[in-house]
C-alpha cells in the first residue's frame, strides 16, 4: 500500500526529515577540521582542512544513523513487512541514540597531532549533523512512547534448575 508523506504522523515526517538531512549532512568535509593558528609564516593559512562523517568510528554512527532512518520509514511505508513482536519504535531509537553519541565522541576526542598551534575539532557540518542526529534520536523517543510498545523483560526461570 503506498503512503504519502503527509499522510504519515508528525513524529514520523521529523524523523524521517532529520535522518535525511543527517545523512547529507555527513558527506561535507567540514564535520572535523583542522586549523594551525601557530608559530611560523603565515602563508600556510589558518584553515587546513576537514573531513566528513565517514571516518573513523564516526562511520559506525552513521550507519546506526541511516539504520534507524530506515527502520522509520519502512515502518512507515510498509509496516506488514516487519516482523511481529519487535519494539520497532525502540529498536529506532536504540540505535539514533547509539549513532549519535558515537558521532558527537568522533568530533570531541579526534586523532590528531600534538603540534603546535594545530586546532582539530568539530566543523559547521559536525555541529548541524550533531543537531539532527538528536532530532531523529528525540522524535524516535517521542513515537516510542506514543506507540505504547512496552520494553521487552528479560525471562529469568525464578527456580533454579534441579541437579
């Protein structure tokens, strides 16, 4: 059965959306960059450059980031081809929120050189990708909660077994 877009709830068209600006989002090369404010001539310029979202086990977190967008929209789109008995709305949320610490702990804690003078951190990218990684995670939440799936409980035997 095809769905329109508006057709969809307000949670869902905010995950969706934030997951696919986080996705385009990830390919600018300005989520990490580096800067050299240091001693020598100044030619060398103050900006050295950038990477995107794709490296490093800022990777992972993409992934988790497009997983979860997709488990959105196919329970969206196509909710009959989703198992039955899985918290679909946790399992999205689960793994926004898992994408996004990842991608947040890649721009703080980057591998870089200790020289002098070289600043490496989050770029205008990693800051707007951090933004949209937190939307997808709150809007998944948020239809958690108003799906009213419950977290499934671990079964423990109360007996243990007999010798």
């Amino acid at each position: 059965m095809a769905a329109d877009f508006k057709s969809l709830g307000k949670l869902d068209q905010g995950a969706l959306a934030a997951g696919g600006v986080a996705i385009i989002l990830s390919f600018i090369s300005k989520y990490v960059v580096e800067s050299y404010d240091g001693p020598g001539p100044s030619t060398i310029g103050s900006s050295l450059g950038g990477f995107n979202a794709w490296t490093s086990y800022a990777k992972l977190g993409m992934l988790l980031l497009v997983a979860s967008t997709a488990i959105v929209g196919v329970k969206a789109f196509a909710k009959d081809s989703l198992p039955a008995g899985v918290p679909w709305n946790l399992v999205a949320a689960g793994t926004a929120a898992l994408g996004t610490v990842l991608l947040i702990l890649r721009a703080l804690f980057p591998a870089g050189s200790d020289l002098p003078g070289l600043d490496v951190g989050p770029g205008w990218s990693g800051y707007l990708l951090w933004i949209a990684g937190i939307a997808l995670t709150v809007f998944t939440i948020l239809s958690f909660t108003e799906s009213g799936e419950k977290i499934p409980e671990l079964s423990r035997k109360k007996n243990p077994p007999d010798a």
